[in-house]
C-alpha cells in the first residue's frame, strides 16, 4: 500500500521530490568522506606498528595500554597482557578506540550526517526516504543514542591524556624539554580540535546550563552555557576538524616513525 | 519591466491531479505568490491557494516551490534562472483539499494535545515577574508563524503516515520546550510525555525542520537536542535518576 508522499490522501504527484538543485552532493560527499575515514582508520587499528617515536605517539594508540605497546608508548602504564582473538594478536589501538568512536557515533551533528548519508532516512529534505518502516531511535539498537553523554565524559579523559602527548612533544627524541617539532604542532593542533569538539557538543551545553529552567538564579553557569552556545553554532565545523585533525596527526606519526618524514626540529 | 515566467502548478483534488503547465508575466521585485495570483486572474479563475499577509508573518502561503517546502510570499522570482520552469506543487505530508491548499487540521488536534502553561498555585495574573535572561530562550520559540513547513518537510511523517498518530512534530517539539524551559511552569511531567506521548525519541536530528523554518529558529539545536538531553536526565542516566530520588525533585532548577 502506498505510503509516505504517495499515500491516497496526499496530491497525486509520481516523483520522490520535485527538487532541482543537487540535494544528491551533500550526503555523497558525507558517505565518500566517512567511507575514506573508516577505511584508513580500520587499516591503522589493525596495522599495530609505527604508532609510536620518541617524543610523539598516534592518538588512535594512546593511552597505550597493553603489554603488546612498544617501549615508551605507555604513559599510564599496561593493565592489559596481550589478547588474542581467532590466533590474531588484538591491536593497542582497539581496546580503546571504542570511546572516540562511541562519542562521534553518537554524536548529534553524526547523526544528522550517517541518516542523510548512509541510511538515507531522509538522503535530503523533502527527498522521499526508501525505506517502508520507520521507528527512528525509539528501539534497539538506535535507542543506544542516548548514551552519547557517557562517551562525552570518556571523550574528555581523552582529551587530557591527548594534551598530554601534545605537550609531552615539546621535547627531542632524547627526552629533552624546550624542542619544537612539525610533529609538536601536528599534535598540538589535534588535540585543539578535539577540545573545540568537545566542549561544542550539545551534550556539553545541556550539562553546562541547559538542563537549567532559571538562568538568572546561576549566573555563572549561564555564562558557560552562553560561551558553549557560541562554540554550539560551529559543532559541525568542529566535528570535521577534529576528524581530519585526528587521521592526520595519525598519518603524520605513522610517516615519521617509517622513516617517510622527517620531523623537522624548528628548535 | 514585466517578463515572462513559466510555471508548473498542481492541479486537482483528494481523488485526481496533476502538473499543469502555464506562462505568466512576472514584474521586478514580485514574489512567487505574486504571480500565482496573476495566473488566477488572467489565466486559472478556479486555482485555490491560501494566503493572507504576503509579508512572511502569517504563515498561510505554505507551499512546495520546486520541491522544497517554502513560503510563497517570501520566494523572490528573481531567484531563480530567466529559462527556468518553477514547479509548485502543495504541502506533500498533508491531504490535499484542492490545488495549494491542503488540510492541515493534523496540527491543531496536536496542539490540543500539549498542556498549556501551568503557573503555581495561588499565583494571581500580573503577580509574575521575570528575568529577562529566563524569558529570552522561550522567546526564540514564541517567533513561530506556525507556517507548518517544518511539519511538513519532517521525514518521520512525510513518509510515514502511521507515525502521525504518536509523533507531535518539530512545531510542537518547540512548544513542549517553550514550556519545559519556562521558569514558573509547574507541570513536571513534561519530558516524560514529550517521550512516551508525543514521540520525541522518532525524531532522527536530521535538522530539516531547521533548514525550512522561515523563522529561523534552531529547532533542532534549541529545542529538540535540548529536550532529548532531558529526557535522558531522567531516563537514561542512572547518576541524574539516583540523585533525583535522594533530593526528591526534578533535577537542578
């Protein structure tokens, strides 16, 4: 039975959209993107190698927590031995990469850009979406959405310990402090994006001051709630950012430690 | 000086329809609605459509204008090429009634279905006093026109009928907030039923109620993201539920 635009109540018109400008680019753009990112990312997770010389380490490595770690890699240490699954040794990088992933999965801007993208529900306003059912994030395994404030806080340590790295790269490869590095600013920019991400998040602002019915009564909280709101506007710029900034901080590392770069010292 | 335009406009009822093709004089400055109304006295003496104010402030001109949901009077001719056919067609998540005009009644029965504002008991009219830091978020939302285009372009009931029985829709997702939000509103059960009765958890954020609004409200950022945050203080988050129970109210007011 027809349903949706083509429902018996509804002008009889046969197209999906009567849309003429190229509602189409955006979401191919989202999908080619994203594609690419998932691609490259899933190849470094598994590539468990030149994540890491002295002083700079891949963020998709750190913290790097398992015995498996090369040397200096592990600023918090090793809690876990290494693991095997179906005879394969589990890369650093999967224990934790759950938690950034979590968060830009969850992610209100990622939302909006997986449905229009990937699940076409809908590929673009007023574009007839193919599929006949819909419950949107009312059920399994959508319903899980609402997690995205916990992958916020997790996202946070990252943040810190990412930070940490970038600041940990104001030394040379001798562990001395007072160097600056290419690597040092690729990092530094990288956890940049990540912070502007972060505290752009809608989660963030609702936890800053949103959740609030009187403003007035916490003024200091509805400043922050107002400088996170002006961050809130730019979220999808943000989100971007930080995920170009990450693959290629990543990619930067990966280079350096093949040897394919060097990381030019400017003192 | 007067050129000439071509126009595609949907024709037809409940029961049949279809595009028809017309040509029309078109004046500087003139808005779509501008040359609808040409088309219906020179050329269409029947054609139906519903206007009012032709200043973008009534919210009666909704329409589809080449396959996007947009107001009328507030759709510049000049903005589109001199060769270009424009296609308009009526709103396409309502029953139509006749040619532009569809039955938006879907609405209204969804505004009777929100609580209006509660004050607190004994509070007596000219009694409430307001900061204006409280009053500006609820503000936003009060600039509705209710033009209906972002019900109309909302996926979850363009395409699917049956969600309009359990989904209230973006318009009324920023009443529910205006609400939610208001200082001296004493109704706590708001959320929950912005959830389990007006079908907030269907909404997706994929923001097109956003893009459409004539307004310009956020919506989505202002009011919905904000609204299923909320929800998930007291649904999804075992610490807020936990310390709701101990201090025994809401949350932080």
């Amino acid at each position: 039975m027809a349903n949706g635009v083509f429902s018996s109540s509804r002008a009889q018109i046969s197209e999906k959209t009567l849309r003429t400008d190229k509602w189409w680019l955006q979401p191919l753009i989202t999908f080619s993107v994203l594609v690419s990112f998932i691609i490259y990312a899933t190849f470094r997770a598994f590539e468990n190698g030149n994540y890491f010389v002295e002083p700079l380490i891949s963020p998709f490595y750190s913290p790097c927590l398992s015995t498996e770690c090369v040397q200096g890699a592990s600023l918090l240490g090793t809690p876990f031995g290494i693991i095997h699954i179906f005879g394969m040794t589990l890369s650093p990088a999967l224990i934790i990469l759950i938690f950034p992933l979590g968060f830009r999965m969850t992610c209100y801007y990622y939302r909006k850009a997986y449905y229009r993208a990937f699940w076409f529900s809908p590929p673009a306003c007023a574009v007839a979406e193919p599929k006949e059912k819909y419950t949107g994030e009312t059920r399994f395994p959508l319903l899980f959405q609402n997690a995205h404030r916990w992958f916020f806080y997790a996202g946070l340590v990252f943040n810190v310990l990412l930070t940490v790295d970038a600041i940990l790269a104001f030394r040379n490869p001798e562990k001395q402090w007072g160097h600056l590095s290419v690597g040092t600013l690729v990092l530094l920019a990288n956890a940049t994006f990540l912070w502007l991400y972060s505290l752009s998040c809608h989660t963030c602002r609702h936890t800053v001051g949103g959740r609030l019915r009187n403003f007035s009564k916490h003024p200091l909280r509805y400043k922050a709630w107002t400088l996170v709101s002006v961050l809130n506007h730019k979220h999808q710029n943000f989100a971007w950012i930080s995920l170009f900034g990450v693959a290629f901080a990543d990619f930067y590392v990966r280079q350096v430690a093949t040897g394919a770069f060097t990381n030019f010292y400017f003192f | 000086m007067a050129r000439k335009l071509k126009l595609r406009i949907w024709r037809g009822d409940s029961t049949s329809g279809g595009l028809k093709d017309v040509t029309v004089d078109v004046n500087e400055g003139e808005v779509v609605l501008d040359v609808i109304h040409r088309v219906q006295a020179e050329q269409m003496g029947d054609l139906a459509v519903r206007w009012n104010c032709k200043a973008g402030k009534c919210g009666s001109c909704s329409m589809e204008i080449n396959g996007k949901p947009r107001l009328a009077c507030m759709t510049q001719c000049a903005s589109f090429d001199e060769d270009e056919t424009i296609t308009i067609t009526p709103l396409r998540a309502f029953p139509v009634i006749k040619d532009l005009v569809t039955d938006v009644s879907f609405n209204y029965k969804k505004a009777m279905e929100i609580p209006a504002f509660e004050p607190p008991v004994g509070m007596k009219p000219g009694e409430p006093r307001m900061e204006q830091i409280d009053v500006e978020r609820s503000q936003e939302f009060r600039k509705c026109i209710e033009c209906f285009l972002c019900q109309n372009t909302c996926h979850v009931i363009r395409d699917h009928e049956e969600n309009k029985k359990s989904f209230a829709g973006p318009r009324f997702f920023i009443r529910i907030a205006e609400l939610d939000m208001h200082p001296l509103d004493i109704l706590r059960n708001r959320k929950k039923t912005a959830q389990e009765e007006h079908g907030l958890g269907l909404c997706n954020i994929t923001k097109c109620c956003t893009e459409v609004c004539p307004e310009h409200i956020r919506i989505t950022d202002n009011a919905i993201i904000p609204m299923k945050e909320r929800v998930v203080d007291q649904k999804y988050d075992p610490v807020r539920w936990l310390g709701s129970k101990i201090r025994k109210r809401e949350g932080i007011l």
